[in-house]
C-alpha cells in the first residue's frame, strides 16, 4: 500500500479518534485528576470551601468504606447466582430450539426474545407492578396456591430482581448460544447417532463444548453488566425505599455521592476503584475459563 | 476428540440419562425422526414453557393498559374488566399538558439524530480500520475493545462536569454528542466490513481513478446497507433505553427522554401522593411500540447483529 493512500485510511478513523480523546480519555483522566483531591471546609466553615490535594486519600476511605465494600460484595454474590442461574436456561433453550425444525425454531425464537425488545427500565416497571401487592397479579396468584409471598420485603428484593434480569436476559443469551450451536459441524451427530449415542448424550457431549465459547462470553457480558446495575434497584427504590436503601449498588453509591451529597472527589475515586475491580474480574474470569479449555 | 469420549462413556452411562421409551429405539436404531418423538415432546413443552414466561409480562401489561384505576386495583389481574383503553391513552398524551408527547419526540431526538451521526463515524473508522495498515491502527482497536470494560459511571460523571463547565448540561447536546461515539458500533462496523469489501474492488476502484473519499462515499457506503442499518438499529436501541447518562445530564422536564419521565411518574405516588399507576403502564405500553415496530421490520438486521458479536 502507498504511503499517502495509508494516511488517507487513517483519516477515515480521525472523527472518532478526536471523540474518543474528549468524551473517554479527558473524562477518565478528569476522574483520577479530581479523584485525588478533597473539598474542605476551612476553620469552622465560615470562609468557604477549599479544594485541597489530598493523594490516595480518597482511595484509602473508599477501601475502607463498609458500605461501598457491602455493595460490591452484594452484587458479586448476586451475579454467583443469578448469572450461572439465567445461563443454564439460556443454554437448555438454545439446545431446545436446535432440536426441533428450523421452522419452529423460528417461531419460539420470536416469543423468547420478545422479552429482548422491552426496554431496560420500562421491564422494571413491568416487574414491580406484577409483584405489587396491590396492583400485580402475582401476589392472588400466589395465595391460590397457598403462597403467602410479599416481593416488597427485603429478603425478597434479590430474587425479585434476580427474576426481572432473568426474564430480560435469556432469549438475548440463547440467541448467541443459538447461532453457535449452528457452527457445530452436523456429521459430527451423524456419527455419534450412529455409534448409539442419545440426542441428551450428543446435547451434553458435543454441543455444549462446541458452544463454551458463546457460554463465556455471554458469562463475561453478564458480569460486567451486573457489577454496575443500577436501574433495576434504582426503580424499586422509586415505588419500595424501604426495600432497597440507597447503597445497595456501587453505581446507586456512587451517583448518590456525587449528586445528593455533593462529594464529587469521592464519586471520582469510587468509580475508578470500581472501573479496576471490573477489570480485574473480568480478566480473572477470563483467565480461569480459557484455562480450562486447554 | 468429544466424540471418542461420548463413545466411551455411552456404553457405562446412558441407562442412567435417557429419557424413557428411548432406550428401545436405541438398540433397534430407527430413522432419526422416529427415534426421538417422546424427546421431541419434552422440548416442546420447555418451550411452550418459556414462551408462556416471556410474553407473560407484555399479556399483563397490554390488559392493565386497558384498565382504569378502579379496574387495576380491584378485578382480576388477569383478564380484561371495563374497556378504558382509550381515556388511559388520552390521559397519558394530555398529563401536564402533553408532557409525554414531548418526552417521545425527545427519544426520537436523541436515539435517532445520535444513531446516526454515531454510525455514520463508525462506518468510516470500521473502514479505515479493517482495510488500511497505517501506523497506530493497533492502538485505536485497542481502545475500542478496552473501553467496552469501562464503567458507565467513571464516563458519565467526569462527562457531566464537563458539559456543565461549557454549558451543555440539561440541552439536548448533552444526549447527543456522548451518541456520536460509539466503539461498540466501530467493532460491528469493522467486522462488516472485513466480511463485504474485498481489498481487490478498492484495488479496481483506485486504478481507475477514483480518490479515497469517493470510493467511501459511493462504493463502500452503498455495499454497507445492512451492515450499517444493523449498526444503526443497535445503536438505536441503545440509545432508547439509555436510563443513566440521561438521568445525570438531562434535569428540566422538557429535555428528558421518555424512561426518565416513566421513572419519575413511578416516583409520584410517594414523593406527592399522586398515584399515575394506570398512567405508568399505559406509557410503558406506548414506549415499547416504537421499539417493536422497529424491531420487527428489521429484524433481518439484528438478528445477525446480536450475533455477529458472539462469533467473532
């Protein structure tokens, strides 16, 4: 390729270098910069605020803050459970939809993923309202069959909020699964059918190691979502405060120090501890799952 | 390798798993189609099961739209009482006078305007990216992976002071510019074009004379028509359903997008007594129409778009 004609290529990509420069790499290195800085009120307060270098200070109370930690621990716990738990139905249903005619396929791969097409907060909305007492079919549902169930309570809220992301996950997820169970090679069943094998036996055997890739994936898309949800509790909080408090998730913490308390130094030093902990995860979940594989 | 395997532990194990009536057909070894007919009805049921499950919530949802407040309150949940679909709906577009027809238009303002501008920039950097070798061309596509892992508060927060500082903070430009960057779309646009542009038509293009920018604008552009418009449906999407960025950048009323405004109609009932229950799902049907409509007429596109980012 000639020199000039390389240039010109990379002219093509000079647009979203410059925004990638002012709206990611100004804002990210706005944070560290702020996030080393605190607001101090002078003497006894009388002659305003000051904006002090402070270090790692922020750092040093955000490691030791119990209430982000907490929240960071209640997450990582949910995502232990909710994610492995929304995979293996994902998994099953995409197995499910490769063992019928591509025609149905089809049609249920519709139904399954209308779930996909509902916006985030309105599916919350939907939600709530289905767990409400007052309003929601479940809770008479519930006590038809003698379940005495109150989603509101705060030892409800998890799998409330575990079932919302369930439902609005799968068909997303099985899709992906989906379309690599495609790529397995069909002589492949051809032959194990041939040896005996079951449709379960070749479903277990053959499709699921074919699709671990798709399976990670989806696992490291997951987590990174649910380390920074926030709309979910957030909505709850809207209709039930005094099921989720105010710093049930890092990001709830983070946007309540930065815009109710107006401890934006502080915010600044959360979100980058919270940007390094999701790094560290993922490479860590990463790291793990190619590991196996060998 | 697996097949091996499956031959081994087929022989010890498969009393143990299979269904029942299957064992039979093995050892006889009938066509395919009659071999897994009791199988077949298990799968279906899973995903009559599912479905049931999926659509569950919009049954609700449609039936409660139809339902005054009496109706939602006090019938069964679900199946239709009175018929109040239509002064639900009027209610809706005339609340605080027709505050959700601005906070629509807005969402379209945003998803659509951005999108746009977004995937016109990304069509370009995906181009440049896969189909010319310059220097730092590495360094750019490790910036679009790498930021896929940033969180959105570490972006939206900084952004928000910086808005605020030149004055953008509660204007539309504040939705809109944040859109025009996108490395999601720059990936998707580089792999589309790594699959659709073939090194030897740009080759053609450029022995006969045509300069870079037109071979972007009237070969690449125009053999990028479903690439891009899966680009733009994405993006699309996205934007719609944005709930953080707006809720940080957006405060006055008039500006906001069409979540915001359901999630602070859901607030209402506790912050001022005010109950908008049957104004909260009729608005929450309408907000899904725009997305369905869309979806389904493309679903050509995005249904290759979801997965193109698995296979890669």
């Amino acid at each position: 390729m000639i020199r000039s004609q390389r240039w010109k290529g990379a002219a093509f990509t000079v647009p979203f270098q410059l925004g990638f420069v002012f709206l990611y790499l100004l804002p990210i290195g706005y944070a560290v910069y702020q996030s080393l800085y605190l607001e101090k009120q002078s003497g006894l307060g009388l002659g305003g605020a000051t904006t002090e270098f402070v270090g790692l200070e922020n750092y040093r109370n955000g490691l030791t803050d119990s209430a982000f930690m907490t929240s960071i621990l209640r997450v990582v716990l949910f995502a232990c459970v909710q994610i492995p738990f929304m995979l293996l139905i994902s998994l099953v249903l995409a197995l499910f939809l490769d063992a019928v005619t591509s025609k149905v396929a089809g049609r249920y791969r519709i139904m399954l993923l209308v779930p996909y097409m509902i916006p985030g907060v309105v599916a919350a909305i939907v939600w709530i309202n289905l767990y409400s007492p007052e309003v929601g079919p479940l809770t008479p549902l519930g006590e038809l069959f003698g379940f005495d169930w109150n989603f509101f309570a705060p030892s409800m809220v998890w799998p409330a909020i575990g079932n919302l992301l369930t439902w609005h996950g799968i068909g997303y997820n099985m899709v992906i699964i989906y379309s690599a169970l495609q790529g397995v090679p069909r002589e492949l069943f051809e032959a194990a059918r041939l040896d005996g094998a079951s449709e379960l036996r070749i479903a277990l055997s053959i499709k699921v190691p074919f699709v671990r890739g798709a399976l990670v994936l989806t696992a490291l898309l997951s987590i990174i979502q649910m380390l920074q949800i926030f709309n979910e509790p957030a909505l709850f909080r809207n209709v039930t405060p005094q099921t989720v408090s105010d710093s049930f998730t890092p990001i709830m913490i983070i946007y309540n120090q930065a815009f109710n308390a107006a401890n934006y130094h502080y915010a600044a030093a959360l979100s980058v501890l919270l940007a390094v902990i999701l790094g560290v995860a993922s490479f860590l979940f990463y790291r793990l799952t190619s590991r196996e594989a060998d | 390798m697996a097949l091996t395997d499956n031959r081994k532990e087929n022989g010890t194990e498969t009393a143990a798993v299979p269904p029942r009536g299957r064992t039979v057909r093995r050892r006889t070894r009938p066509d395919p189609a009659a071999r897994s007919r009791g199988g077949q009805r298990f799968v279906l049921l899973g995903l009559v099961l599912a479905s049931v499950y999926s659509l569950f919530p919009v049954y609700w949802l449609i039936i409660a739209a139809t339902k005054d407040r009496v109706g939602l309150y006090q019938s069964n949940g679900l199946w239709f009482s009175d018929f109040h679909l239509w002064d639900n709906l009027q209610q809706v577009f005339t609340y605080e006078d027709g505050i959700f027809l601005r906070w629509t238009a807005n969402s379209f303002l945003y998803a659509g305007v951005g999108s746009l501008g977004g995937t016109l920039i990304a069509l370009a950097t995906g181009y440049g990216l896969a189909r010319f070798d310059f220097p730092g061309r590495g360094v750019v596509f490790a910036a679009v992976v790498g930021s896929f892992l940033i969180p959105i508060a570490l972006l939206t927060l900084p952004l928000y002071l910086m808005f605020s500082a030149i004055g953008l903070v509660d204007t539309p430009w504040a939705m809109l510019i944040p859109c025009l960057i996108n490395p999601f779309s720059v990936y998707l646009a580089k792999v589309y074009t790594e699959a659709t542009i073939p090194f030897e038509l740009l080759e053609a293009a450029r022995i006969d004379g045509a300069g870079e920018l037109r071979i972007f604008v009237s070969i690449v552009l125009r053999m990028m028509t479903t690439g891009g418009a899966t680009v733009f449906l994405l993006a699309f999407v996205n934007t719609w359903n944005a709930f953080f960025l707006p809720l940080t950048v957006l405060r006055g009323e008039e500006n906001w997008t069409l979540n915001l405004g359901l999630y602070n109609w859901t607030g209402k009932r506790l912050e001022s007594g005010v109950d908008l229950t049957s104004l909260v799902l009729t608005g929450a049907l309408l907000s899904i129409v725009p997305m369905a409509v869309m979806m389904v007429a493309m679903r050509r596109y995005w249904r290759t778009g979801v997965t193109l980012g698995a296979l890669k």
